[in-house]
C-alpha cells in the first residue's frame, strides 16, 4: 500500500503567499527604481547577495521545518 503525503495545505498555502510576496518586491523594486539614482556597482552587488542570502535562509529554514514534521 502506498504511503500518503503528510504535506499539509496550510504550510505549503503560506510558504506560496510568502514567494508571491518576495515575487512582488522584488518586481516592484525593479518597476520603481529610478534611473537617475547612484548606486556603484559595488552597491548593486551587496543587493544581489543579500536577497540571495535570504532567500537561502528562507529556504533553509523551511526544509528544517519540513524535515522536523517527517521525523515525528
């Protein structure tokens, strides 16, 4: 007999609203930057690894929780 999923709707629900979420920002950020502003390239690269870092924590964090379920 084949083992049923303990997948939950609420988690993966609020794991897809906080992704929609960061889609948004990130889109709006991208829509509302002005053009005009300074930012070096050095700025733009602390950008790009801060949402990346957060994004793995995010992640991380979340596969944590995941694996904690399974184990019980």
């Amino acid at each position: 007999m084949a083992r049923r999923s303990k997948l939950r709707v609420g988690p993966t629900l609020a794991i897809g609203v906080l992704t929609l979420m960061l889609c948004l920002g990130i889109g709006l950020l991208y829509i509302g930057w002005h053009p005009d502003s300074s930012l070096s390239l050095t700025g733009f690269i602390a950008m790009t690894l801060g949402l990346l870092a957060a994004i793995i924590l995010g992640i991380g964090l979340a596969l944590l929780v995941h694996r904690n379920r399974r184990d019980d």
